[in-house]
C-alpha cells in the first residue's frame, strides 16, 4: 500500500491539484492518505483577544470542514484516511510523519498565498519544499547508521 502525506488547507484547491496530477477514479493501487491540516493563522491583534481555547475550537471546527469535504472522494480513490493537524513548524511535523511512515510520498497541495492576503510579491515561494528535500536526505542518513 503506498502512502501519500499531503499538506491542505482548502479542499476545493486540493482536490482539483490531485486530478490535475493523474489521480483518477477508480485507483489500481490502494492508498493511505495521510492529510495534514494547514489552518489559516490567526493574526497578532486577533489573537490578543480571542483565548487560546476559543482559537483551538475554531481550529477543530476549520478541521472537521475541511476533512469532512475531503475523505470521501479519496476514500472512492481507493484507500485509507488519515487526519491530523499541524501544530508544529511544517518540517519538524513532516519528520515526524516521515518516521512513521517510512516510504510515504509527500505532497504540498496548499493554495499559494496571494498579495492581497499579506505578501509583497506575486508569487511568493513555499519553503516547504527544500525543507522537505533535506528532511528527507537527513532522515535518509539517519536511517543508513
């Protein structure tokens, strides 16, 4: 069974990328889906007045929207589904993930931020991704001692 550790935080944006990427109906091969909750961060002056409890119910509640929209149509793709949510910086989760499960694909399907939602630049780049790369070459040379 292989296993794909996607990274999300709009279903739509998410299941749109997937089939653009080859996934089809019905999957030949059964996958474990392990999907990492993205939440939208909650901004400095909000966060001053709303507790931490009030912030993690409305992140539980984003979560289960989320999730709710996309396990079923990766379920009908043949496989299993697993959610979690990102509570940690992104490359300390992705090694957690990726010892767990050892030979996983990860995928980063979250919908790039716009200028208009805080950044200067047109397209700004993810960081995950070299991230990722040297997670991977790390936890590879950790695993070869």
């Amino acid at each position: 069974m292989q296993t794909m550790i996607v990274f999300v935080d709009d279903a739509d944006h998410a299941l749109r990328e997937l089939e653009a990427s080859g996934f089809s109906l019905p999957a030949h091969e059964a996958v474990r889906w392990v999907l990492v909750g993205c939440a939208p961060r909650v901004t400095q002056h909000v966060s001053r007045w709303v507790t931490r409890s009030a912030r993690e119910n409305w992140r539980s509640r984003w979560a289960d929207k989320l999730f709710t929209r996309l396990a079923p149509p990766l379920q009908l793709w043949g496989g299993e589904v697993i959610t979690c949510m990102a509570k940690t910086h992104l490359p300390a989760h992705t090694d957690a993930l990726l010892l767990e499960h050892p030979a996983a694909r990860v995928l980063d399907l979250r919908r790039a931020r716009s200028p208009q939602q805080g950044s200067d630049e047109a397209s700004p780049g993810r960081q995950l991704m070299p991230a990722l790369l040297l997670t991977l070459s790390s936890s590879l040379w950790v695993m070869a001692e």
